[in-house]
C-alpha cells in the first residue's frame, strides 16, 4: 500500500525568523499523526534552520528546486549536492511557476529529476495544463508529453522507481480558490498512473501520485479519498501552522475510518 504523503510549498513566503516560528509551533500540532509523510519545502535559505528545528520530528524536509550540476561556475543556484549536506530527502521539479517566470523547459526539468536520483533525492515532479489547454482538450495530450519528456533518456533501476512522487497540478487551479473536481482530479491520476504503467510496468504503481491547486482543511479529503490519489502539494494552506495541521489531521481521521 502507497503511504499517503502531504507537502507544504512555501513558493517565496516566511523569512527565515517567520519559517522557524512556524517550526517551534507545528509539530505539536501534528503529534498524533502516524503513517503520513510530511514534507515542508521553505524557501532555501531557512532550510539549515529548519533542519535543527525538525530534529526529533517525523517531518521531513523538501526543497522548492535545484540545479543539476553538483558544483561549477552557475551563480546563484543550489546544487542536489548541497540540499544533502542539509537532510532535505525531496525536491519539487517542474513546478508550474518555474516554467512560467523562469523558463524551465523539457530538458532541463529531465537533467533535475535525473539529478535528483544520481544523488539521493527524492524528485517531486509536478505536471498540469492550464486554462486554454483544458479548454481546448489537450489535458491528458500535454501530461503525456511533460511525464514522457521529463522521464525519457536515462535509465532507472527499479529500486529508484517507487521514490519518485508525481503530482499534478493543473495550473488554473493553483492559488485561484478553485480547486479541480475529486473527480476529475482522480481521472487524471489513473492517466498517469496508466502512463507510468506503459513506460515501467506493474513497479510504476507503487509511484506516489499527489493533487495540487487550492487544496484545503475543507476539501483535502476530496481528493486524498481517492484510489489513486495520494497525498497532496499544498501552497497557500501551508503557510499558517494551525490550517496547515487542521488539513493533516483532516486526512489523518479519513484513513481511521
Ligand atoms: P495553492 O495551494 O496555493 O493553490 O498552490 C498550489 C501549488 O502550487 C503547490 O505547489
């Protein structure tokens, strides 16, 4: 059985004292939760901080994007070599707001998943279309293309596989107020859990496959109730500790019933 998995994207939010108040608060607020993976992916320079801070929690630490060279002459970037030294286990690739404003294609979101692998991390790869795609029928078209391009070229052993969590986010639902339907939302997950299948066979389905875009404590269950869907990639729900917790411990109580 695929562990449910919630991760909070703080995009450019918190400074470091605003990400570490939130830290000495949040994992009381979430002390009865078992068997669910928490990810907090802060901005990078609150990541040291935050490390020492989740010291003796569950939590687990992801960051929003790397480069994918280990070291060199690229000013400004972080490398996967870099995010290790720290204990962040995840990496968010291809976020939506990466290929918008900092054009992020194709290759160079494959060159950061096969990076993310060759060091140890976790890669969150997140696909979605936006408004005039959906519009004009081209969903499931433009999520084979990102799944298929993002993973084509490099060999995975098996034992990499189940690591990788792919979470779809369709554009015109981030931080809109409206999220997608549970259905429609679960119809797109059992599409690229039948891509992963075609491209790795039964192995694939142990992949985690994650819901983003307006997600909240009222409807996370609308989505996590899902077969195939496992967890979700929350922005805005994430910044404040108690909404963030009340939307955990929503999916918490789902799974005891
Ligand atoms: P919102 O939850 O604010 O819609 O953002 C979703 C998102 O982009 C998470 O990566």
């Amino acid at each position: 059985m695929r562990q449910k998995i919630v991760v909070a994207n703080w995009k450019m939010y918190k400074t470091i004292a605003e990400a570490e108040d939130f830290m000495k608060r949040f994992p009381g607020e979430v002390s009865g939760v078992k068997d669910i993976e928490i990810v907090i992916c802060p901005p990078f320079i609150s990541l040291p901080g935050l490390s020492v801070l989740m010291k003796g929690t569950s939590l687990i630490l992801g960051a929003q994007n790397m480069y994918w060279q280990k070291e060199g002459a690229f000013t400004g970037e972080i490398s996967p070599l870099m995010l290790r030294e720290i204990g962040v286990e995840y990496v968010i690739i291809g976020h939506s707001e990466r290929r918008k404003y900092f054009n992020e294609n194709d290759l160079c979101i494959k060159r950061k998943i096969a990076a993310s692998f060759a060091y140890g991390l976790n890669p969150i790869l997140c696909v979605g279309e936006n408004f005039e795609q959906r519009s004009s029928n081209e969903t499931e078209k433009i999520i084979r293309e990102q799944i298929f391009s993002a993973l084509e070229g490099f060999n995975l052993e098996e034992h990499q596989l189940p690591k990788m969590v792919v979470a779809y986010e369709p554009v015109w639902a981030i931080g809109t107020g409206t999220p997608a339907g549970g259905d429609d939302a679960e119809a797109i997950a059992i599409y690229i859990r039948s891509l992963l299948r075609e491209k790795w066979g039964e192995v694939s389905d142990q992949i985690r496959i994650l819901y983003g875009g307006s997600v909240k404590p009222e409807n996370i269950t609308e989505f996590t109730g899902k077969e195939n869907i496992d967890g979700a990639l929350v922005g805005n729900s994430s910044l404040k500790e108690n909404i963030f917790a009340d939307l955990i411990n929503a999916v918490f109580r789902e799974r005891r019933v």
